[in-house]
C-alpha cells in the first residue's frame, strides 16, 4: 500500500508540475495576445492622430514662413526709410525749381 501511496503522491506532484510549467509557457502568448489586441483597437485612432498632428504641422510651417516673410518684409521697408526721405528731399527741391521756373517764367 505505501508504494501505491507513493506513486499516487507523484503523480499529484508531476501533475502540479505539468500545470505550473502549461501556464508558465501560455502566460506570455496570453500577454502577448492581449497586446495584439490592444494595438489592434488603438493603432487606426493612433494614426489618424497622427495623420492630423502632420497636417497641423504643415499649416503651422506654412504660417510661421508667412509671419517670417512678413516680418523681413517690414524689417526692410523701415531700413528703406532713409531712401524715402531722400527721394522726398529731392522731390521738394524739384518743386521748389519747378516753381522757381515757373516764376522765372511768368517775369520775363
């Protein structure tokens, strides 16, 4: 009988044994599984984010060159304010001939 027993016993443990080391090695497939699932729900939400953070991204460059160009544009337009007083000097002078010829004309 004590043999019987023993044998009875090992088989319980072997028995143990084959179930604790089936679950050792599906544990991971069952993560990995849950994963898939996972990635498989999230990724098309996940892409059409990040389809729109591109578009966005594009629409901002766009509007950042825009700002810049704008920026440089006024940058040199009050650089140019010499060349506007200048011109209008020379302007003033060519009225102030134009008159005096005009003047000198009337005299004789």
């Amino acid at each position: 009988m004590e043999e019987a027993e023993m044998q009875l016993k090992g088989k319980k443990v072997t028995d143990k044994f084959t179930e604790s080391v089936y679950v050792l090695a599906n544990e991971p497939s069952v993560a990995l599984y849950r994963l898939q699932e996972h990635v498989r729900r999230s990724l098309p939400d996940l892409a059409q984010h990040k389809s729109d953070m591109q578009s966005w991204e594009e629409q901002s460059q766009g509007a950042i060159y825009t700002v810049e160009y704008a920026c440089s544009a006024v940058k040199n337009l009050m650089d140019s304010s010499v060349y506007f007083r200048s011109i209008e000097g020379l302007l003033k002078q060519a009225i102030s001939i134009k008159d005096q010829m005009n003047s000198s004309q009337g005299r004789r």
